[in-house]
C-alpha cells in the first residue's frame, strides 16, 4: 500500500470518437482487424468463439477435486504421437475454420523443434528449429515480441501476435530433440479463434509473407504508433492522498471513450512500482460499473511500473456508452 505521506499526481486523458468495421477472414483482413480499435465494440462478423489451450497442470480439474490448485504448469501435452522415427508433443488440436491469435511461450532451455501443421497435411508448414518463437518468424516485435527475460540461447521466451489462419484443421507439436533437456520447465499458451463452419478462411502459407508484406509493414507500424484520433479530451490533473479518488464526468449522450492515458508521479521512488497495482480504475456507464481494475493491469504494463514507449501508461479502445452519470 501506498503511504499517506506519498504524493501522487495523476493524469487521465479521454478521446471520443466513432466508426465503423467490417471483416473478411484473410491475413490482410485479420491484421487490418488488430489496428482497427473499433473492432471490439462490435459483434464480429462472421461470428467465432475464443478458446485456449496450455501447459496448465493437468490435476487442475475442478474446484470441489483434489489438485485444483496444482501449479505445475509446464510440460502438459494434449497427448503424445508418434510420427515415422520422432515422438511429437501435441500442444494444439483444433478444427477449423480458425485462426491462431496469440501464441505465448518462454523455457529456460530451447533445443528442439517445434512444428505447425495445417488442414490436415502431413508436412508441417512451419517447422522452428527451438523453443523459440523468433527462431520461426522473421516479424517486427509488435508482431512478435521477446520478453524482457529473452537470450537467444537461454533462458525467455516471446509472444506472436501475427495470425496463423486454417480452413479444416491446425495442429501444432513439440519434439525434445535433446532428452537431457526433457524435464525443464517448457510453458506455452495458444488462443485461438474457432469460426463458424460455413465461413471461409485463407489457410496460412509461407508465401503470405510475400504476398501480404504491405499489411504486414503497415500492422507493424500502426500497431507501434497509433494514429491520433480526434475527438474532445477531457482530462484531470490532481494529487491524491491515500484512499482519495479523482472523479471524472464525461459527457452524456451516444458516445465513445477512444484513449485513456495515465502519467502517475511519486516523491518516493521505492513506491512507483506500488501504485500502478495500488491505484484502481473503476469505470461506470450508465450507472453499471464495468471497469475496476488496478490501473497497471488496466494499461497492461504489468508489475513493477515499466514504462511504454512513450513513458507513460496508454490504453487504446473504442468503449461506447449512451449516458454517464
């Protein structure tokens, strides 16, 4: 907690706004989707559900079963297959249409290979020598991003975002090439979109790359640095005491907050990484709270008060509301 005798200023900056979205289920459509802010107010079209699959601990059954709080989350496999002369780990088996969306791993030791195949061919399309994203993928870091902890030859790990999309069916296995590395820890999430089954998906191909180079550069760089949008700012500027709030009235009618960004100040500086998990945001529309939330987690900063390229904690989304009491 944050010590009465700490001072706080804090900034909070709205940006309203509006407009539309359409989607098609191609590369080009999807990255287009990730840089429209507006996406998320709508129902998308066509329709698919989110689903994920992981390396939780498996004993994690349900919370009225013995091992609900089981924390080995490493080295879970949906099952174990035999492929010619290799053993292969299945991380993900999914029917299509779909798409892979997120992709997040990190070890503490990378030898191995890991393979994606697509709508059913035996040949795997993408085949990384490691347990390495960055090993596979030659992207920019919005696109594909290593985390603070990442040595190429270490330990860390990093995060796709670029979509890999299927028509019938993904699956995506790990082979230990080195079986003296078998029991370290190896930590994976995939989330993935299920369509519905009429819809048409592009299946993804090496050659996107090339094909889709333009979308991809411009994702890259949006994705970085945001247009500025216009819209009326309305924003506060105060010192808070411990337990205080600072209470924003934005305008009624149909409309949409478009950015929140937040700049929080401390005179002691052992208390910086404290408050963006100390301070919260709560957010009200039309007299239902929606939103509370530690501000950093809000931002997506993460523990510690890291800073964003910018220096401060920024949120882009478009959030619709008619009336704000």
């Amino acid at each position: 907690m944050i010590k009465k005798h700490s001072l706080t200023g804090m900034l909070l900056c709205f940006l309203i706004c509006h407009k539309g979205f359409t989607q098609q289920v191609t590369l080009s459509s999807v990255l287009k989707e990730m840089t429209n802010f507006d996406a998320v107010t709508k129902y998308p079209s066509p329709l698919y559900s989110m689903k994920q699959v992981s390396s939780y601990d498996r004993k994690s059954i349900s919370p009225d079963k013995p091992g609900w709080f089981a924390n080995a989350d490493f080295n879970q496999f949906m099952r174990e297959e035999k492929n010619g002369s290799r053993t292969e780990y299945v991380m993900m088996d999914a029917e299509g249409p779909g798409a892979i969306v997120r992709f997040w791993l990190t070890t503490i030791v990378k030898p191995g290979t890991m393979r994606f195949y697509f709508d059913g061919n035996e040949k795997a399309a993408i085949e990384i020598p490691g347990f390495d994203l960055l090993r596979g993928f030659k992207l920019g870091s919005a696109l594909l991003n290593p985390h603070s902890s990442y040595e190429p030859e270490g330990k860390g790990g990093n995060t796709l975002y670029f979509p890999l999309l299927y028509q019938k069916h993904c699956k995506v296995t790990w082979e230990y090439t080195d079986t003296s590395v078998i029991n370290k820890p190896h930590y994976y999430q995939i989330n993935y979109r299920t369509y519905t089954p009429e819809t048409k998906v592009e299946t993804f191909s090496p050659n996107h790359f090339t094909k889709y180079k333009k979308e991809i550069d411009k994702a890259e760089q949006t994705l970085w640095n945001p247009m500025a949008v216009a819209g009326k700012k309305v924003s506060t500027n105060k010192i808070l005491a411990s337990g205080e709030e600072i209470n924003i009235s934005l305008p009624t009618g149909t409309n949409a907050i478009r950015s929140i960004s937040a700049i929080l100040k401390t005179d002691i500086n052992i208390n910086y990484e404290k408050m963006w998990r100390s301070i919260f945001l709560k957010i009200e529309f039309d007299g239902k709270q929606t939103v509370m939330c530690p501000l950093g987690d809000f931002i997506g900063g993460g523990y510690g008060g890291k800073k964003s390229k910018a220096g401060i904690g920024i949120y882009r989304i478009v959030v619709p509301w008619l009336v704000v009491g």
